[in-house]
C-alpha cells in the first residue's frame, strides 16, 4: 500500500483516563471514561473520537461514490454509534451503527450509494470481519 498521510498521535496518563495528543497538536486533549462505564466522564473517549472519525470517513466515501455516479446528496449527513460492552472472553468489543440520510433521493439509490460507501471506506474496510457494522438508511 503507497501510504499518502500518516497520524500519531500519542496517549498518556491513565489510558482511558488520561490525556492524548497528536503530533500536529490539533487534537490535543483529556480522556475519560463514561459515567455509564462507571467514570466521571466529561471529557472525550476512544469510542466518542471513533464515532466522529468513522461518521466523517464514511459520508467522505459516500460522497465520492455519489460523485463517480453522477448523483447529486446535498445535505446528506451519516450519523455514528459506536457501542462498547463485554465480550464474553473476558475482553471488551465493540459494534457499529451508521445511520445514512440522503434527502431527496429515492431509498434504494441511497441504499445503494450507502452499499457502496462501505465497501471503500477505510474505516469499513478496518472493521470488516472484526465488528459489528450494520448500516442503514433513513428517509427524511
């Protein structure tokens, strides 16, 4: 693979309660668990900073698909859950859920560009085979 960008970013402290860091300084800030975790929360999370990330990749993959199709998504959004819970062999999983909404597009063309996205988008590619991902496509 011919790698274009890299990220670094670095983690320290107490891991889930502790601070991260990029290189770049960009992001730049404290961790915490959850309170639903049984943490004092307040403060980003691995799962919260993995919602964005995969939100914001997927509706770029979306878009680009869209795009080489010639079909036109303003105001589209793709909205992330990213749920983390026990695993049954005494680790901790994690599951997906996007949630797709393309306004003025008939549901299987959506369907279809959703389809799509996920098969080129990084973080699907990432997760596929490891996690649950499920997409689904909402209508306004």
């Amino acid at each position: 693979m011919d790698i274009l960008y890299t990220a670094e970013a670095l983690a320290t402290g107490g891991g889930r309660n502790g601070h991260v860091r990029t290189t770049d300084g960009i992001l730049d800030t404290d961790v915490r668990v959850p309170k639903e975790m049984g943490g004092a929360g307040g403060a980003p999370n691995p799962e919260l900073l993995f919602a964005a990330g995969y939100a914001a990749c997927f509706h770029s993959a979306l878009q680009s698909v869209a795009r080489a199709q010639k079909i036109a998504i303003e105001g589209s959004s793709v909205g992330s859950r990213v749920g983390i819970g026990p695993n049954g062999q005494g680790g901790f999983g994690l599951a997906v859920e996007l949630e797709v909404n393309i306004p003025e597009v008939p549901h299987d063309v959506a369907q279809q560009l959703a389809d799509a996205a996920h098969q080129v988008c990084p973080y699907s590619n990432a997760t596929r085979g490891n996690i649950d991902v499920t997409v689904t496509v909402v209508d306004d």
